[in-house]
C-alpha cells in the first residue's frame, strides 16, 4: 500500500490545534520583536557590551557589526521557524519575513535614534531562512524516520494466504549483498 501522509486525514481538530498552537507562538514572538525593533532606544549599548564580553572571553577579533549581524539573524530565526509551520511551505515563510523585515526598517526610519539598514534586512531574511531550513530539516528527519518504520512494519507483517493457498501480500526481506 503506497499512501502518502497528505492522503491519510488529519485526526479531528488535530490540525486545528497546530495552528493555533502557531498562531498564539507568533504573536507573542512577533510582540516581543517589535518591542525591540522599534523601541526608541537603541540596541547599540547592548551589542557593544556584547562585545566587549565577547573580548573579554579572548574574542578579540569579534567586531561590533559582527555581533549586532548575529544578533539579526538570532531575532528572526523564531519566525522562520513559525512562519514555516504556519504557512506549510518555507518559501512562503521566507517571503513573509522578508515583508516584515523591511517594514521594520522603514518604520526605523521615523524614529529619531533609530537607523535602517539594508544589511539588517539581510541578516534579517538569513535568520528567517535558517529557522526555515530547521523546519524542514526536522521535517525531513521525521518522514525518513516514518518510511522506516512501516517498511520494518511491513518487513514483519505475516503472509496473508488466498483461499488457495497462494500468499497474496509477499515482502522482501533485507538481503545482504
């Protein structure tokens, strides 16, 4: 039997309860985010004393652009990683962030000790990317880890005989080579 797990129903309100799970997710990281993002102080003072930590540990070719880079890419991979769950396609996840990031910057525009970037943008889109990349990484690891325990399932399922007497359900055992 081939089915595919898009051919097999979802179980009731099993699916609803994932995207609510999502939703709720979503706007309590997306709450947060824009706390930072557009709060009228700058994040300058905490990714310099980042930095300085960071010297400080024998870091000391770690720059200030580098952490508040990194810094970027940790504030978005959250909503790569929900936007991907939400969404079912990563892409769309992507494209999403990719929409916020840059409404982000252009609101930082408007407020006086802020500055938009369009590198932020960039790191912006590479954190989402990289949550993105983890969905469907964990995604991937889960069908495999499905494929083989039906084909286990399956492996050792008995034969099934026909009234003659012919087995009607035959499956390979592993051979070795």
């Amino acid at each position: 039997m081939n089915t595919r797990r898009s051919d097999i129903p979802p179980a009731p309100g099993g699916r609803r309860r994932g995207v609510t799970a999502v939703l709720s997710a979503l706007a309590v990281y997306l709450g947060g985010a824009l706390v930072i993002l557009l709060s009228p102080t700058s994040p300058a003072e905490l990714v310099a004393a980042t930095t300085t930590w960071l010297r400080d540990l024998g870091l000391g070719a770690v720059r200030q652009g580098w952490v508040e880079f990194a810094a970027n890419i940790a504030l978005f991979a959250p909503l790569g990683v929900l936007l991907t769950l939400g969404f079912r396609r990563s892409w769309a996840g992507i494209a999403a962030a990719t929409v916020v990031s840059a409404t982000v910057e252009l609101g930082q525009l408007l407020l006086p000790h802020r500055t938009a970037s369009i590198r932020d943008v960039f790191a912006n889109v590479l954190g989402a990317a990289t949550g993105a990349a983890l969905v469907l990484a964990l995604r991937a690891g889960r069908r495999r880890r499905e494929t083989i325990r039906r084909t286990r399932r399956q492996a050792h399922t008995p034969l099934v005989p026909s009234p003659k007497g012919h087995p009607t359900h035959t499956v390979e055992p592993w051979s070795a080579p």
